[in-house]
C-alpha cells in the first residue's frame, strides 16, 4: 500500500476530531436529529404507522406531539416527555440506550430553545430525506490538501509533525523531549513489523552515524515481508476477513479464503497502488473477460481480489434456516462491510 497513504490515514486519526459546539449554538439538524435517526425514527418516523402517533423527524411535529400529548416543551427538558422517557431508560425498547453524552446534548438543546438551523418544510418528502447537514459530512465531500499548520514548537520537522504540533498546542500539551535510539527502533519495529528488533539490528542502528540512518531504518523494514503481514492485518479486520462462514452451527470453512488474504499481504508488501487495490476487490472480475480458464497469474490476481466481496457472515450454503432469510443478510453485510471501509460511514 502506498506509504504516503498510510500516512495520511495516521494524520486524520491525529487531526480530525472536532470539538462539539457550545450548548448555545445546538440545532436539531446537526446535533439531535442524528440521534434520533439512531434510536427513534425506526417506530417514530420511517414505518407507515407511527407508535404513539407521534413523529420524531420533525421539531414542529415534536411539539405537536402524539397520542400523549407534546413530546417537547422548548426551553424546558424536564417538561418534555421526550427527555423523560429516553432518559428513563423506557425508550428506546430494547439494550441500545442513549449515552449519558447524548441525554445531555438533547437537554441542552431543549433547554436553549429547541433550536433548527433553518425553517423546517411543511411537508416531509417521501422516502428517506437528508438534511444538508448529513450531505455535508465529511467522507462525501472532495478531497482536498490541506495548507501545513504554523506553529510555535521547534520540534516539528516534517509537515505530518507540524499537524501533530498544533493539535498538542491547542491543547496546550508540550511534545515530550526526543526519544533515544534504543527507543526509537523498538517503536518503529512494533508499528512497522509488529516484532521487537533483533539485537543485532539494534546495535547496527545505534553505531550509524549516517544523517539518513533513520530513512534507511524504514525503508529496510518496509522492505520486510513481515511489514506486509502487519499492516494486512487491519485490511482484513475492516473487511471482516474469516476463514469460515459464520452465520449457522455448522460454521462452513472456506477451504480458499486463504487465498484472499494473501493477496491482500502482497498487495502490502509490492506497495500496490491504493486505486489498483481498491477496483480489483470490487470488480476484479470485471477486469478480465470469461471464460475464467487457463488464466495468468494475473488475472487469477484480480478474482483473487474479489474475495473481498465474499467476506460476510454467509449463510447460503449450509442449508439451515431460512434460505431468502440468509440471502438477505450475506447481501447486507457485504454492503455494510463496502460502506463502512470504503465511504467513511459507520
């Protein structure tokens, strides 16, 4: 996989988080309406008939209210019976309950006036509507470079260290001193190979005086067939990688799914590029033409790859249960499993 990718990954896990918005400033379509699209709308919004009689998608229709009356009361979380039968723990049914962070938010909000970002429509459109606040997330929009961060810390060399400074200096957190060598190698060999350095190689970096010692240190361990067997690891977690079925007791090997995850350390270890590696596990099949015989190592490569798409609980084979039933869900899982590695979503 390109380095330079890895990389960036590492970087937005380091800079991305954001802060959340002072109580005051809390809209329904931003901060609340998520939450209740998680644990509400299923029996207060998306089926024909409306538990209680009440819709939750809308602030107006909040107020409004169902069967039992208002289910909010603006500038009074107390008095709405949303806050206190979510914070009661009655609703929603079931073990998935609001977080302590979520019941505050949603009093906040109440409490600050059940605010929208915007006129709320008079009608709500068919089917499932999305606000702008949802088409403004994150993984939907383009990529862009960002412009390197200025900072006050001397420490920051490279640009990935400047993004690092600004986050520790925003928190008003100083770097820690730079670490020694000895130090240094074992991390860079746990993160890089998931293995402690030899001795030997220890002691080779600590006598190299050379001012690139340290480049070469990566790229020798880059170099390593352990490095592709490390870094696959989280590849194949995302892709929900097994070596059975894992849907009915019977639990069915998948006597080649080996196969898939090979492919995937190679992919690692020949620093396939990142858009090669993605279309050849989503349409790997399509890049060859049939019939599937006789073929190269090549080709075999790319149908290799769509393992990826075979990597969900799968319960059509093994004949127990309901056949449409398990159909249904391997074909569920793997969209779930394309969303949630490939488009940012959870």
């Amino acid at each position: 996989m390109p380095r330079t990718q890895l990389l960036a990954a590492t970087l937005w896990l380091t800079s991305a988080a954001f802060a959340a918005p002072p109580a005051a400033e809390l809209v329904f379509e931003r901060d609340v309406r998520p939450i209740l699209k998680i644990h509400c709308f299923h029996c207060h919004g998306e089926e024909p008939e409306l538990s209680g009689g009440l819709d939750a998608r809308l602030v107006r229709l909040l107020v409004k209210g169902g069967e039992s009356g208002a289910a909010l009361v603006a500038g009074n979380h107390r008095e709405s019976r949303l806050f206190q039968r979510i914070s009661s723990g009655d609703m929603p049914p079931g073990d998935a309950k609001l977080t302590s962070g979520e019941l505050q938010r949603i009093a906040d909000w109440i409490d600050h006036g059940a605010r929208t970002a915007r006129p709320e429509p008079d009608a709500l459109p068919e089917g499932d509507a999305f606000t702008e606040e949802e088409r403004a997330h994150w993984s939907f929009q383009p990529i862009r470079r960002p412009s390197v961060p200025t900072t006050s810390h001397t420490a920051a060399q490279t640009p990935i260290d400047h993004f690092i400074a600004a986050r520790l200096q925003l928190a008003q957190v100083t770097p820690s001193a730079e670490t020694d060598r000895v130090t240094l190698i074992r991390r860079l060999s746990f993160d890089l190979l998931g293995l402690p350095p030899s001795p030997a190689t220890i002691d080779r970096f600590i006598a190299d005086d050379r001012p690139d010692a340290y480049e070469r240190l990566v790229d020798e361990f880059l170099s390593s067939p352990a490095y592709g067997e490390r870094w696959a690891r989280h590849w194949l977690d995302v892709a929900g990688y097994a070596d059975s079925d894992g849907y009915s007791s019977k639990d069915l090997e998948r006597k080649w799914a080996w196969k898939y995850r090979d492919y995937v350390i190679r992919a690692f270890n020949n620093d396939k590029p990142w858009n090669e590696f993605l279309v050849e596990q989503l349409a790997g099949d399509e890049l060859i033409a049939p019939p599937y015989e006789n073929l190269t190592s090549d080709q075999a490569e790319k149908l290799i790859a769509t393992g990826f798409l075979r990597m969900g609980p799968d319960g059509t084979g093994d004949g127990e249960g309901d056949q449409n039933v398990a159909r249904n869900e391997v074909m569920a899982e793997t969209i779930k499993i394309v969303s949630t590695s490939l488009l940012g979503l959870t």
